[in-house]
C-alpha cells in the first residue's frame, strides 16, 4: 500500500492553479517540492539551498513533513478483556 502524503498540511509549500501546473512548489516560489526528493541522493541541504534558491528552513521543512507522514499511525493501546 502507498502512503498518499496530504501536503496542504505542510506550512512551507503552496499549490496554486496556474502556477507550475498547480503543482506542490516551495512557498513564494517557483521550485516544484519533487526538485528535493530527486536530487537528494546527490546533494546535501547547503547545496540544495544554493542550487534552487529555497531557503535551508523549507528544506528541513518539507523533509520533516515527509519523515512524519511516513511514520506508523499510533493507536491507543487495547484493554484486555478480563479473564474468565
């Protein structure tokens, strides 16, 4: 099963028609979320921040959100049923 992350939930990106095809971008910019994700193998957060002009902050921000969501859903625990 894939997880389908809700990135409305995230403060740090912005989708508006029009813009990048309505696609998820970093807020108050042009540069598509995705842009991370794929380069990420090959650059560190500095050099992500340096190459597409998005601040260290959005980064952490996006990866955190990402990190989070993919964590199990917690439940709270069951009572157990009195012995008989």
């Amino acid at each position: 099963m894939t997880a389908i992350l809700d990135w409305s939930q995230c403060p740090a990106v912005e989708s508006i028609p029009g813009k990048r095809s309505a696609a998820w971008v970093f807020k108050g910019t042009r540069m598509p979320i995705s842009t991370v994700f794929e380069n990420l193998q090959d650059m560190n957060i500095d050099e992500l921040v340096e190459e597409f002009g998005v601040t260290r902050e959005q980064v952490r921000a996006v990866l955190a959100f990402a990190a989070h969501s993919a964590e199990a859903p917690t439940t709270a625990p069951r009572a157990l049923s009195p012995a008989i």
